[in-house]
C-alpha cells in the first residue's frame, strides 16, 4: 500500500488529539493536511484527474458510502482555504468522513462510522515487552507480562488476555478484509491477532 494510508491515519490523530488540547489551529492544520492526502488517495484508486469525480466513482464501485462520497466532494475544493478554522462540528463531521474513507480504500469495501472525536489516552499498564503499529489512525501495542499477551488500542484494553510470554520482536503483516476486520500477523513468531471492524475487539487466532 502507498505510504499515503499510514501518513493520513497519523494526520487524523493528530486531529483528534488536537480537539482534546482544544487547539484550533493544530486542528485546522491536521485537518487540511488529511483532506489533502485524501484527495492523493482518492486520484491513486480511480482513473480521473478530479477528485470530485473520483469520489463518485468509488461510490459506483461500493468502495465508498454514497452519502460520504457527497460530504467530501463538496468539501474537496476547500482545501487550500488555509484561514478556515473550522467549528468542532464540522472538524467532528469532515474527520470522520475521512476516517470512513481511508478505511473503506483499505479494505476495499464501504466501511461503516465509527465514533470520531477528541482523543485522550489513558496510561498503559507496565509490560515486560511490548510491539507498536499503527492501524488505520489507531495505536495498536500487543503487551506481554507475567506470561500473558493483552491488546491495546489507543492505550485501552481491547479482548481477553492470552498466552504469550513475550512480545513479537519481527515486522507485522497487516492483512484486511472487505468485512472490516484486520489481521495483524508475526509469522515467524506464529502470533496472529484479529481486530474487529470497530477496533472494539481483538482476539488471538489459533494457529493453523
């Protein structure tokens, strides 16, 4: 995948973590940047030199909400409206929008809305080990101790804990399916945790 997925999955935390500072301006910025990364995507997926028209295209395709596509198309040649500030409505609206569409470009398929907006995460407990990556504009650590693995996402506990002595060390493998759910695999570590659609849940897979 373009490195243009993990590059607006950061933008859009950073407009989430910028509405809990209560900092316009950041917000504005992250924002703007994120629209811009999304147009790039938009144009990467579709044979069209317009966004706008893009857009459409990606709803024909059920690649996109149709109602999505609509919001972002008319808010696409805004922007370069670098004086905007944007009230916290319309920065809740406009990122989740994006969100929806970076994860419905990921997954090949329309994804549903998830709840968008500030994000304040809590401290995680102490682990022995612990491995990070970034999902979709969310902070997934899988933590090892006492001789058991627990996911967090966003710094929150997410699933039961299972059997893992220590934290995979080698490079992840993301694969996702048009049903909205992402595997996270470290193969040489025989580690293969599932994440739901709505990064609600995770569950370890038993190997196969």
């Amino acid at each position: 995948m373009s490195g243009r997925y993990e590059q607006l999955g950061r933008q859009l935390r950073k407009v989430r973590t910028s509405l809990a500072k209560h900092d316009t301006k950041a917000t504005s910025l992250a924002l703007r940047r994120a629209t811009h990364l999304a147009i790039d995507l938009v144009l990467e997926h579709v044979d069209a030199d317009d966004a706008t028209a893009g857009l459409a295209e990606l709803a024909k395709r059920n690649i996109l909400d149709a109602l999505v596509a609509e919001r972002l198309g008319r808010r696409f040649p805004a922007a370069d409206e670098r004086e905007d500030e944007p009230d916290l409505a319309t920065v809740i609206e406009s990122g989740s929008d994006l969100d929806r569409l970076l994860r419905s470009l990921e997954h090949g398929a329309a994804m549903p809305e998830l709840p968008f907006g500030p994000l304040v995460t809590p401290e995680m407990p102490a682990a022995q080990s612990r491995a990070a990556l970034t999902v979709s504009g969310r902070h997934v650590v899988v933590a090892a101790r006492g001789g058991e693995g627990l996911v967090f996402i966003d710094d929150r506990p997410v699933g039961r804990p299972f059997a893992m002595f220590t934290a995979p060390t080698s490079k992840a493998e993301v694969h996702r399916d048009p049903s909205g759910t992402t595997r996270i695999v470290w193969e040489s570590e025989g580690l293969e945790i599932e994440l739901g659609p709505d990064f609600a849940t995770a569950k370890r897979l038993a190997p196969t």
